[in-house]
C-alpha cells in the first residue's frame, strides 16, 4: 500500500495508442512514472468541458496504481468544479500557471489555499503600464485568490460577474478594498492583435518585471509573478515529494504548457495542440475528444513492472 501524499507547504473512444512522432528512447522513459501533469482545457476536458468515462477511469487506474495525478491548469482554484469529483489521494491542484496549489477535497467553494505565489502588485503595475505604451488599446482584468476585478473595457470573456469595475492602476492600488489580497495573474486583452504576435510582443516589453503566457485561442495573455509556471510549481511539489523530474509524465496543448511539457522526463501534446506544444513535448497523443490523455494513461499502465 502506498504511503499517503504530502501537501506542498505554504509559502505565502478511440483503439488508437499515441502517434509515431515520439522522439528517440531517453533514460526517463526507462524509469516508472510516479506522477502524471496534465492540463485541463483542451488536453483532460473534452471540448464540452465534460471529463470523459474512460478518461475518468484512466485516471482511477493510474492512482490505485501509486502514481500521482496533479491537474495543472490555468483555470482559476473557482472554476475547478469540472473535476472535482475526479480528485484521489492528495486532492491538490495547481491553478492560475502555477500562482496557486489549491486542495479540492472540500468540493466546489470550500477549496483551501495551499500555496500561494503572488504577483506583487508593483511589478503588475509595471507590466500594466508596459504593455499600454507597447500595444495601446490593451485592456486588464486581475485575477486574486478570491475575487476578479475588471476594467469596464474588458470583454466579457468569463461566465462570471466581476466584484468591481475600475481602470487597472486603481485595481491594482493601494486603495482599492482587496489591496491586502494576493494578485495571483493579470488578464491583458487587445481586440485586434494576432494572439502570438500579442504574446511575443508582451514579453519584450514586460521582460523580467513577470511572466508572460496564454492559453486562449484569442488576444487573451496571462500575466504572473516572476518565475511562476506551471513547471516551476510542479517542480517545487516534485521536490517535496522526492520526485525527479524523469518520473514525471505531462500533457497539454496551449503555450502555458510549453515549460512544464519541456520539464518533464515524458511529455505529450494533444492532437489538437499549438504548434510550440508539438515542438516542445517528446511525444504526440490524440485530441482532447479523442480521449488523448487516457490513451497514453493506459498504455504507460500496461509497461508498469
């Protein structure tokens, strides 16, 4: 019987297997998994935001067997009700890119902060006013533990209503009501830049003041703390865990997973991912509604010793 998980501390279908495209045997793909990575958004989650039956019991399996399994996402710690009733063992998380380990085992609402790894409110200001001179017209919203603020600008692109509406320099102040709560990611959205030309033009102009990602097919970018990924939260967990990274297997689609999949000893792009995906992780999988993560899930149980 396995020997229960440790918290990470607090510091403020288809018959197919998994494409050809997999690159030369490397010696982490001799060692047995102990944990499983995987995004959420089109990588665990089908396009209909639904978690599949057999993806469901590939995950159940992969537990039972003693190996780990985190969900890595940029989704903020609210909006983990998708998988909730999925969570085995440890029940953690790790949201907003990294900014947050979140432990569902209260189910919807009742989440506990684990880690926290805050965005200080000067290099968002910072990366704020950076953007604004480099890609005018951009607009923000700021994402904290508990509550999402807006600019009154700022589409409506989550299925949720802001707590407060001001420019970003006010959200982000000293004054504001949450000034005391810790900023996890900044939104920056521009309605008419190519989303990667968006992304590459962001990070010259915000440089080491944050990091910069997307996940979203739009104009959308994701804005944390310096330093702060999903591969470096993971890492951190990892550590605690005694856990190399050879022993970890990781899968997504978006460009936010392009570090943890590069991280990991093996990594698999969806089907359906962005072309950096492709070229960052060591092998190819399935689509999302092809069930891609199960399909490798299975395969890596049956090469268990």
């Amino acid at each position: 019987m396995r020997s229960p998980a440790r918290p990470c501390s607090h510091v403020r279908d288809n018959g197919r297997v998994t494409s050809a495209t997999r690159q030369p045997e490397t010696a982490a793909e001799t060692l047995p998994p102990r944990l499983i990575a995987t995004d959420l958004d089109g990588t665990l989650l089908r396009d209909d935001k639904s978690v599949s039956p057999r993806t469901v019991a590939a995950l159940a399996a992969a537990e039972e067997a003693g190996i780990e399994v985190f969900f890595v996402t940029g989704r903020p710690a609210r909006w983990m009700d998708v998988v909730s009733d999925h969570v085995h063992g440890h029940g953690l998380a790790i949201c907003g890119n990294g900014a947050a380990v979140v432990d569902l085992h209260g189910g919807p609402g009742a989440h506990r902060f684990v880690k926290v790894r805050e965005l200080a409110r000067e290099n968002a200001l910072d990366a704020v006013r950076l953007l604004r001179d480099a890609a005018p017209g951009t607009v923000y919203a700021v994402e904290q533990t508990y509550g999402f603020y807006q600019e009154p600008a700022y589409p409506k692109l989550h299925m949720e209503i802001p707590d407060s509406l001001a420019p970003a320099e006010e959200l982000l102040g000293p004054d504001h009501p949450a000034a005391a709560e810790p900023v996890l990611k900044i939104l920056a959205y521009h309605p008419e830049i190519d989303p990667d030309a968006f992304l590459t033009l962001a990070r010259l102009a915000i440089g080491d003041r944050a990091d910069v990602t997307r996940s979203s097919p739009s104009a959308l970018l994701e804005i944390s703390g310096p330093g702060v990924s999903k591969a470096s939260t993971l890492a951190l967990c990892c550590a605690e865990r005694g856990i190399s990274h050879e022993q970890v297997v990781a899968f997504g689609d978006m460009p936010n997973d392009v570090e943890m999949l590069t991280w990991a000893g093996r990594s698999y792009a969806m089907g359906n991912a962005h072309p950096d995906v492709i070229a960052a992780a060591s092998g190819q999988t399935v689509a999302n509604n092809e069930d891609g993560v199960a399909v490798v899930i299975e395969q890596l149980l049956t090469e268990l010793p």
